[in-house]
C-alpha cells in the first residue's frame, strides 16, 4: 500500500497542492486533499502524514506518524489521549505569521494612540472635532512578553518608530537577531510592567502562561498603559483587564480572548478604551501566509523522509 499525505486545508490553492502533490511523489508518497476532515475520513485510516487544523485528523488517524498543524497555536492537540496513534508526533507552522501579525500590532497600536476609533465615530456623526490629544509610539517604552517569530517580527517594524526602547521578555535570556535593546526573563517582569507604555503579548497558551497579567500584574502598568494580545487569551485575566479598562485606568486592543467566539452576552463588547478584533491577525487570509506554511511543511517533509528531526516538533507535555 502506497504512503499517504493526507491533507485537509481547504485554504490552499491549486499551486500549494502541485507543490506537496510534487514533493509527496519524490519521496514515494501520495498526496490526498480533502476539504473536510469527514471526506477524508476513510483516507486517514491508512494516513501515515496529516497536514491540517483540526484535532479530529489525531482522532481519526490509528496508523499516524506525524500532524502538521499550519497553525501555530497547538492548544487542542495537547489534550490527553488526542492522538489514536502512539507513534505520532505533532509539528506547528510558528514562522508563517510573524509578518501578518507584527503588521496587525502596529495598525492596532496607531489606531489607539491617534484615536481613530474615536475619530470614526465622529465621522459617522458627521461631525468636525480635530482636537483629540493623542500619543505616538515614538519615545514609548515598548515590552513584548514573547520573543518568537512574531515578537521578533513586532520589534523590527516598531523600531523604525523610534521608541525609547524595545525589552522582550523570553526564558531563555537570548536576543534573538539582535532585535531587543534587551532581554529580560519572566522573573524581572513585575519590576518591567511600572516601566512600560506598550505591552505586546504573544504567548501560547500553556499552564505557566496561564493569567499570566493577573489583576495583581495589570495594577503595576502606569496609567495609560497600552496592552496588546496577539498571543493566546489565557494569558491575561480577561475580568481584570475589563476592571482596568472600564476605569479609565488602561487600554487594550485584543485579538484574541479567553472563550472564543467571544458569547454575544459578554461585558467587553461594550466596553471603554478597549479596540477589538476576532481573532483575525494570524489568519491565513494573507497570501504570504499560506506560501510560508506550505514551505514549512515542505521543509519539514524532507527531513522526515531523510530520518531527521523536524523543526517545529512540539513537545506535547509542555504544549510548544
């Protein structure tokens, strides 16, 4: 029986699925794409490979050996008894969405500091007020809690603003390409927040992260602070954030949210001094995007079939 890519990624074009029909047959491999994951259900009883979002493709899958999510969140991969497969072992496409994201970031962070919510609302009341103070990013005191792909991606745009400095916070005390003023670990973090006017978050989610801004962590932020989360919405107290921001203390722009979707009845939809999106900065709605996770997948493709250890392996214990 032939060896089966199975992939079910509806986002891909006819040029992404030449690419991995190419490169599967090179290597003696058969490329299967499927739309859903119930069309590909009597195929991922053989599959050997899996290239798709869903849990349900671990589930489904007694013969696996390797997932490749082209996420790069793995939050429903890491539950216990996911993969029907004990072989199997779970790869991310974290380096695809380091552009799409750090370009959300700044958009979110100039439309807070120069008041275009404000503004638009003014606009749609055909109004004429131009006197809003604002702020620029320029001499801002910027920490990003995360110094992957995208905190590395954020720190390259924002320095053309000129801030007074960049400080990523990471565990393993490394400057990645050089793009930090500095680096400080998680321990340093309560003495960094007093400091900080724009906070950028991209963490995953996983135990250690978890509320990691607790109501304690957001009270140590000056007033006026900016708090953006790109990362996983376990990472902030969500209630606590929405204490800040109702007072006037804070102001937030999120993408992403403890419970997503975010329930229709929940308090932040209205609340003050917060701009929010719905999980849209790392989409694959971004052609770039999808060309770096199909080249992701590819690269990784040929060190599994060579016997070396692929790149973006995840550790599942620890959830990255």
């Amino acid at each position: 029986m032939k060896r089966t890519i199975v992939t079910v990624l509806p986002a891909l074009n006819e040029e992404h699925r030449a690419q991995i029909a190419a490169a599967a047959e090179k290597r003696g491999f058969e490329a299967l794409f499927f739309d859903t994951v119930d069309q590909a259900l009597p195929a991922l009883r053989e599959a050997e490979i899996a290239f798709g979002q869903s849990a349900d493709l671990a589930k489904s899958s007694p013969r696996l050996r390797w997932l490749c999510t082209p996420s790069a969140g793995v939050d429903q991969f890491t539950v216990k008894g996911v993969f029907a497969s004990p072989e199997a072992v779970l790869t991310n496409s974290s380096g695809a969405y380091g552009v799409t994201i750090a370009e959300h970031v700044v958009m979110l962070a100039l439309e807070v500091l120069r008041r275009q919510p404000e503004y638009s609302a003014i606009v749609d009341r055909r109004e004429w007020i131009r006197s809003l103070p604002v702020r620029s990013i320029k001499g801002s005191r910027v920490a990003l809690l995360g110094t992957g792909d995208i905190g590395q991606e954020c720190a390259l745009r924002l320095r053309a603003f000129s801030p007074a400095w960049l400080i990523g916070v990471n565990r393993s005390g490394r400057n990645p390409g050089d793009r930090f003023d500095r680096i400080v670990n998680a321990d340093q973090l309560d003495s960094l927040l007093p400091q900080t006017d724009i906070l950028i978050i991209s963490l995953p989610s996983t135990a250690e992260t978890r509320h990691m801004l607790d109501a304690c962590r957001l009270a140590l932020l000056p007033d006026q602070a900016l708090v953006i989360n790109v990362g996983r919405g376990s990472v902030i107290d969500q209630r606590a954030l929405e204490k800040e921001l109702r007072a006037g203390r804070l102001c937030a722009a999120l993408d992403v949210f403890e419970q997503e979707p975010l329930p229709a009845e929940d308090s932040l939809w209205d609340c003050p001094n917060l701009l929010m999106a719905p999980h849209v900065a790392g989409n694959m709605t971004l052609p770039y995007t999808k060309d770096r996770i199909v080249a992701l997948f590819l690269e990784d493709f040929e060190n599994y079939c060579d016997g070396k250890p692929l790149h973006r392996q995840i550790d599942l214990a620890k959830g990255y």
